[in-house]
C-alpha cells in the first residue's frame, strides 16, 4: 500500500528531492529532480486546517466551531498555514490577515498555548508539537 510522501528530511528539516517516478499501470520509471509542490511540505495538522478551510468555505467561525478552538486561535493557525505556502503579505503592509497591530501576536501567542495545551493532553507528541510550534513562527 502506498504511503504519503514526506518533504522534509526528518534528521535537518531541509526539502526533501523526489528523484525518481513509476507508472503503477505499466511500470515506466522517470528519474530526475521532481518538485513536490507546495502543499506537500505542509504538515499533517496544516494539511488538516487546511481541509477545514475548504470544508467551512473560508468560514473561520465555523472553523472555530469544528476545530473546537478559540478565534483567535484558528486566525494564528491560518495566518501560519498562509506563511508556510508563502502567502505573506509584504513587511508594513496591512491586510485582511492583521486588522489592527498586536492581534497578531495575540493570535500567536493562543495559538502556541493551544499547541502546549494539546501536547499536555496527549494529545500530540514532542515531536509534532515541536513542528507546530515551529509552523507558528516567532
């Protein structure tokens, strides 16, 4: 059974290359330097946000409803979610994803609670709350 494929190198975090491709039809093989593309260097809690994104259609209420998290948790987790497919915004430049300054770093800042909240619970290990912590930044 095919698993998913990781990006990141598990021993530095640097991108992983995919070198080499096969047809499971007919077993043709390409070797070469693939890219993965953005949204497989997402990691599986990112990918999920993600799927609740799409699911709520952009709703972050409803997220907030379905993740069972605060607002301003689901904001911080999406603004991370944003800069880890490259999507900031430009330094000084206001946008939908800060509406007025310090929210952010509240946001944040529930966000890495929710995150240490989580691994208290059992919920996730060190090692998952380490990559959340770090998608969170700062």
């Amino acid at each position: 059974m095919p698993h998913d494929a990781i990006a990141t190198c598990p021993i530095c975090s640097g991108e992983l290359a995919v070198t080499r491709l096969r047809c499971r039809a007919c077993g043709t093989s390409l070797e070469g330097d693939f890219n993965v593309g953005r949204f497989a260097r997402l990691s599986r809690e990112q990918f999920d946000l993600l799927e609740s994104f799409l699911r709520s259609r952009g709703n972050l209420k409803e997220m907030e409803r379905e993740l069972g998290v605060s607002y301003p948790t689901v904001r911080a987790r999406v603004d991370a979610l944003l800069r880890a497919l490259g999507y900031a915004a430009p330094a000084g430049v206001a946008d939908e994803t800060e509406p007025m300054p310090g929210l952010e770093r509240t946001a944040a800042a529930a966000a890495r609670r929710e995150v240490l909240e989580r691994l208290a619970r059992h919920e996730i290990d060190a090692q998952a709350a380490a990559a959340a912590l770090r998608d969170l930044g700062g």
